[in-house]
C-alpha cells in the first residue's frame, strides 16, 4: 500500500513503520468479538509499543484513518501528530451501514471477488493510469475475505470521532483527493475548531489512493506533517 511513499520517508531520515492490520500479511484474525476499530487500535498501539516507540506520527488511510483516531482517543500521549488520508472522521450513515453489511453476506457467499469490479473502479481517479486500476483489482483479489468482512463490520460500527480530531493538540494533516470517488471531497475532514495546527490539502485529480496516483505530493506532504509533529 505505501511502497512508493515508505522508501520516500525513510530517504528523509524518519524511521518507517507500516504494520499489517489483523488478518492482512503475517497478522492473526480477530475474532469475531473484537470485530471493532477501538480493537485494531489496540492491536496497533501494541505493534508500536513493542517497537520501543514512545511517541509517533500516526498516519491512517481509509480505514486506517479510522484506526488512527480510535488510537488518538485511546492512547493520546502515544500520538505525537495525527494524520488523516482519504478519510474523514464521521460515522456511517445508516444507509451507508446497511451497504456494509449487504456487502459483508457477498463476501461471505462469493469471497473477495465480490466486491468486483466495482470497488477497484471507485479507489482510483476517472483518470488514473490503467496499470493502477490492474494493481487495485489485484490487491481486492488477493484481501483475504475474512480481514474483508471485519474492516466492513468494524467500519460499520465506529462512532463519530469529530471530537478527537478537533481536540487533539497534535500537528493534524489531512490529505486528500478531489476527485476521491469513494469518500467524496466534501466529507473531508473539516474541522470546526482545533487543539492543533492543521494542514489540509486537497490534491487536484486524484482519486481515493493518493499513495499510488500521486506519490511524491503525498510524501511530500507527509514529510512536513511529521516534521512539526516530531519538532525538526
């Protein structure tokens, strides 16, 4: 997911830590109990802490910036800077809901392949290069559709978190494209007040996976963010 942006970030002389959530790479499943993004943050605040981290700049995408903010509202002293890319902090609709948990009984009878072809068609921009709409048909393939089938649940399930990012006296980046297809532009983080400094930008003509379309920007903008949020 961030193999063109970690090396970037690494070249800049941060240390790089990108865990695979439960059920992805080498991580165990969660059981079905702890099917929750409060339970994959704890799960990451362990990783982080058995790293001998003390304080890091939390980046999530997607879903991981849902992780990310169930982290700051469970470990705030751990969080040194909080940064949100192609997320948002709100709660599902209850239709959006109802859509997670339809598509969770597809993945059940059909397996990943279920959410083909359209979800690959919805992660990149409209004119994203046709390599890129191979490699997110293959990264859908080959999502193990129990990890699948928890992220929806988890993600159906989360709260609100509006509250964490406003509150969070942290250096805060929001990172996002405007021709996002899959979390429009406009749910974008906004924020009404704010603890912290924030860096909102808004990439033109890039779709839901600025790591992938746009890779230099995105660690550009991630370099700065971690700057402030680390004090160099």
């Amino acid at each position: 997911m961030w193999s063109e942006v970690a090396p970037r970030l690494a070249d800049a002389g941060f240390r790089v830590l990108c865990p695979d959530l439960p059920a992805y790479g080498q991580s165990p499943a969660l059981p079905e109990d702890r099917w929750t993004v409060e339970a994959y943050a704890e799960e990451v605040a362990a990783f982080l802490h058995g790293t001998g981290a003390e304080r890091v700049a939390v980046a999530g995408h997607s879903f991981g910036g849902y992780v990310a903010l169930a982290l700051a509202h469970a470990d705030r002293d751990l969080i040194a800077g909080l940064g949100l890319v192609s997320s948002r902090t709100t709660a599902d609709t209850e239709a959006g809901r109802a859509g997670r948990l339809a598509t969770i009984e597809k993945v059940r009878a059909q397996g990943s392949q279920a959410l083909l072809p359209g979800l690959a068609g919805k992660l990149l921009a409209p004119a994203a290069p046709d390599v890129l709409r191979v490699r997110a048909t293959q990264m859908i393939q080959a999502a193990p559709p129990q990890a699948v089938i928890a992220g929806l649940a988890a993600m159906a399930a989360r709260p609100d978190r509006t509250v964490v990012l406003e509150s969070l006296p942290r250096p805060l980046l929001v990172l996002h494209g405007d021709a996002d297809q899959l979390i429009p532009v406009a749910e974008a983080p906004k924020p009404s007040r704010q603890a912290g400094p924030l860096d909102r930008i808004i990439l033109p003509g890039i779709g839901h996976m600025p790591m992938w379309e746009a890779p230099a920007k995105t660690a550009e903008a991630l370099q700065a963010w971690a700057r402030s949020a680390h004090g160099v």
